[in-house]
C-alpha cells in the first residue's frame, strides 16, 4: 500500500487499481468542528481536479476534488450521520471515498509524506 498526498490536503491510499480518499489531520484541525459533509454517490466518475465533495465545520466549507480520473466505487456512509468523525480519525477510519484509479500516472503528480509534511511547514 502507497500513501499519498495533494496540495488540497487530501491523502490517497492505492492498493491495486483502487485508492482510497480522505482529509489530512493538518486539513481536518484546520477545519475545526465538522458538521456537514456532502459527498458524490457510487458510480459517479470525475476527472482530476474535480469537485467531488464539500465539507462544512462551524469555521468554513472546503471543497474537495480529485486528485486523480476515477470512478467512486465506495462512499463512506458513517460520515453523513457522524461528520465529526473527520476530526477524531481522519487518516484511518473517516475515510470519505475508495475509487477505481483510471489514469495511474496522475499519482505521480502527488506528494510522499515527506513532501507533504514539508509542503505544510
């Protein structure tokens, strides 16, 4: 399994042909509180740098967007009844989509840990 990380403050976890989507902790305690998250239905396919999503806390809404061309093949349903999960897990278990990766060579265009971490100091 890779992990890796946008400039929108997205983690990208691949195994396979298959990613899994979520905010970073640096995003999630920026936001503050979550309330409210919107999300895309199974089967919905978008490109790179699409909006997929917006996230709303007592602070701001955040939109989210690809980071890569796929098709949503999971949704995280806890998080339409329990947002807030997004603060106290998430980069584990408040993961928000799992998509089918079709053009694996857009993960190129994204950060390791270390470039992410660098990129947020």
């Amino acid at each position: 399994m890779t992990i890796y990380f946008s400039e929108e403050h997205e983690w990208v976890s691949v195994e396979g042909d298959i990613a899994t989507i979520g905010i970073t902790t640096h995003a999630a305690e920026a936001l503050g509180e979550v309330v409210f998250i919107e999300q895309q239905d199974a089967g919905e396919t978008f490109d790179k740098g699409d909006e997929i999503g917006v996230i709303e806390s007592v602070k701001a809404a955040s939109e989210l967007y690809a980071p890569v061309d796929g098709e949503i093949t999971e949704v995280n349903g806890i998080l339409t009844d329990e947002p807030a999960k997004l603060n106290e897990s998430p980069e584990a278990d408040a993961w928000i989509y799992k998509i089918k990766i079709t053009d694996a060579s857009q993960l190129d265009d994204l950060m390791d840990a270390d470039g992410y971490k660098a990129f947020i100091a």
